[in-house]
C-alpha cells in the first residue's frame, strides 16, 4: 500500500511539474518583447520625472558653460573695440539699468603672462590653440566700467568694475573675438556722476 501511495504522490508531482512546464513555454512562445513590457510596468509619472530631471541638468550645464548669457559683442579688428561693444551690449539685456564704459585697453604685462601660463598647457590643446597661434592671435583688454542692475531680476553684483577679457583673433577675418573673462572685480571706488 506504501509504494501504491508513493507512485501516486510522485505520478502527481510529475504531472504538476510537466503542466507548469507547459504553461511556462506557452507563455514564453506568446510573451511580448522585454523592453516593451518594461515600458508598460512604469508609471507616465516617471517618464516624465526624468526628462525633467534630464533637462534641468542640461540647462544647468548650459547655465555653468555660459551658454545663456553670452558676452553680446561685436568682433572688430580692434579688440578694445570688440570689448566695449561686449560692455555696452549689457544696456540690452533686460535687467541692466545703466551701463558706462570708462576705460578700456590692452594689457601687455597681463597678456605675457596669461600667454606663458596657456603655452603648452591642455586648456590651449583643448581650444585647439597652439602656442605659435597664442603668440601672434592672443591679447588680454583690460576694462573699467560702471554697470547698475535691476536686482528684481538679476543676482548680479553692480558698481563700479574691472575686468580682464582674454581675446582670440580670428586668422581669415582678422577680427577679435572675447573667448573667456574673469571674475568682475565690484566695488573699487566710487562712481562718478553718470
């Protein structure tokens, strides 16, 4: 009787096992592609909260490379030229109140010395500069201005302020082009009356 009751319970385990077994390849031969099946599992709510995502740090990115707001200059042969009309072009945007350009020149000591520091250095490889191109196509401006902004608009620190611009020249055109700036120095002495 034990062996009758043995051959029973593992005859009926085998049929459960071969019925799963049978189940399981009818599901697989009938599933949907994986990544489809994924897609259908997660919520519109997370889609749409990692674009978000996704864009925000583009946009901040963008904000960090200073891809919103560009000097708004005007490349000349000159390039104290093409530093006032990247100063004066501030009277366009939409948070400057007042802009006045008192001083603007080339600063030879500052251009050496910026030179010899990009000279051989990855920034310049990285700009696709060489150091023949630095020696002959590279000038440092130096300017001294008075900016007001509207600060319901804008974060920015107004006053006076000196400012280094580092310029590239371009070798077809001949014309000047700001590449890069330093901090703004705010607040050295008072200004006079616009």
């Amino acid at each position: 009787m034990r062996s009758i009751d043995l051959y029973t319970a593992v005859r009926a385990v085998d049929d459960d096992i071969l019925e799963r077994s049978e189940n399981a390849a009818y599901r697989q031969k009938n599933r949907e592609p994986r990544t489809i099946k994924f897609w259908k599992r997660r919520s519109p709510a997370a889609l749409i909260a990692a674009i978000i995502v996704l864009l925000a740090l583009c946009g901040f990115a963008a904000y960090e490379l200073g891809l919103f707001d560009p000097w708004l200059q005007k490349p000349s042969a000159d390039p104290v030229k093409t530093v006032q009309s990247a100063i004066e072009g501030q009277a366009g945007k939409n948070y400057t109140i007042t802009v006045r350009v008192d001083e603007v020149k080339i600063d030879e000591a500052e251009t050496e010395r910026v030179k010899a520091r990009y000279i051989g250095s990855e920034l310049a490889e990285a700009w696709g500069w060489t150091d023949e191109y630095l020696e002959e196509h590279f000038i440092v401006v130096w300017a001294k201005y008075y900016v007001e902004y509207d600060h319901t608009k804008t974060f920015l620190d107004d006053g006076p302020t000196e400012q280094y611009f580092y310029l590239t020249e371009d070798v077809k055109t001949g014309e000047w082009t700001i590449v890069e700036n330093d901090s703004p120095r705010i607040g050295l002495s008072e200004p006079d009356a616009p």
